[in-house]
C-alpha cells in the first residue's frame, strides 16, 4: 500500500535529502511541500507545492484543508517538518528562531492533526532541551515539547548531529565530527533522508514518541537501501 506525505521545509538542506529519498521511494504515492514562495521541482511526478504565507493568520486552517484532501484519497498520511536554520542561526535573534521554529512549525503541525494526520516526523537537533542555556538548543527543545503537546497518534524527533554534506556545515567540523563517536558526531545528510522514509515503510509503530539519534538514524538508513 502507498503513503502520501505533507512536508514542510523542503526547500532546506535535510528538507531536499528527505525530498530525494522520497523520490526514489516507489511506494510513496504523493508528496505535497508547503513552501512559502514557488520553486523549480525535479521532474517528478508524485511531487507537488502548495504556496502558502507561513505568518497569515489562516495558514494553520489552510494546512487542515489540505491535509483532509490527502487523507480522504484513502492512503496513510504522515506530516514531516524538516525546518531548521541550523549555524545560519547565529545570526538571528531569540525571537526571530522562535517564531520560524515554534510559530510556523506549530501551526503546520496543528494544521497536520486536525486535518486527520496522525503519525507527524519532526527535524531537531542533537542535545535538544528546553532548559539549555544555549539558545539554539534551547529553542529546539521548546519546538519538541510544542509538537509532543499537539497530540499525534506517534511522534518521530530526528535529532542530528553534526550534519555532513550541509552548505551549513564546514567542512573541517563534518571532518572533526567522525573523530567523534555517537550521538554528536558527523552523520551524512543523505542517511537522514533515508531514515524519514524509513520511518513511513516501517511496520506501524507504538503509539508516543521515539527519538532518533545518528545510530538509529544510520540504522534506518542501512535498513532501507538493503530493502531496495
């Protein structure tokens, strides 16, 4: 049986790795990205945008709308918000992370829940808490209590490390990271995306939350090229 996924963040860096796994995913029926201005899509045919104004106040009513169009053509449909900024983060202010991290991806993630969706797969970062006295991670932490409290059926939190193959990432810190074992060294952007579809082809999972750090993300990864 197919699935059908409603994404936003896209566009970005882990957002486009997710895109082409997805792609090449033959039972992923349809992909629809919500993006905030039009971009040129790789000829393929189960992919469509929806552009919509992120701040308007209806922008979480216009999500239910089309998360209800995609759950009434009868397949599983899974949300998946891949926003980050990642180190372009430095130069934003507290509240300007907040209102992209919190604000937009919580009304996308309501939006997903009152239009029927009920598995949802959330981008966050490694080390995330909301008592963190380090205010990307801190942030981060806030975005994953906001999501869990919206009430999805099961939750997936990816939790990168130190991101290889990111315009964001340096290249000496990729490198530094796979001196690093576990959780905050270097995984490949690549086995991010693979382990997002992991997650929609894997048998239904429990309902409540699981967190996915670099190894089970490489498992799940690992898991999916071997299934193909």
């Amino acid at each position: 049986m197919g699935f059908r996924v409603l994404i936003i963040g896209g566009t970005g860096q882990v957002g486009a790795a997710v895109m082409r796994a997805l792609a090449a995913e033959p039972s992923c029926a349809e992909v629809v990205m919500v993006n905030r201005r039009a971009v040129s899509l790789t000829a393929h045919p189960h992919v469509r945008q929806v552009i919509l104004d992120t701040a308007a106040a209806q922008f979480s009513a216009e999500v239910t709308k089309l998360a209800q169009s995609m759950v009434a053509q009868g397949d599983p449909v899974y949300g998946a918000s891949c926003v980050g900024v990642g180190q372009g983060s430095m130069k934003w202010s507290e509240e300007e992370l907040k209102a992209l991290e919190i604000g937009v991806v919580g009304g996308f993630a309501r939006g997903c829940q009152a239009g029927g969706i009920t598995r949802f797969s959330l981008l966050s970062a490694v080390g995330s808490s909301a008592k963190s006295r380090i205010r990307y991670v801190r942030v981060m932490g806030l975005k994953e209590e906001m999501v869990q409290g919206i009430g999805f059926q099961h939750l997936a939190i990816f939790r990168p490390g130190i991101i290889a193959g990111n315009v964001h990432t340096p290249l000496y810190a990729a490198w530094l990271g796979r001196l690093i074992p576990g959780r905050f060294g270097t995984i490949e952007q690549d086995d991010i995306g693979r382990a997002f579809v992991a997650e929609y082809i894997s048998n239904p999972a429990p309902s409540g939350v699981v967190y996915l750090e670099n190894g089970a993300m490489r498992q799940r990864s690992r898991a999916l090229k071997q299934f193909h």
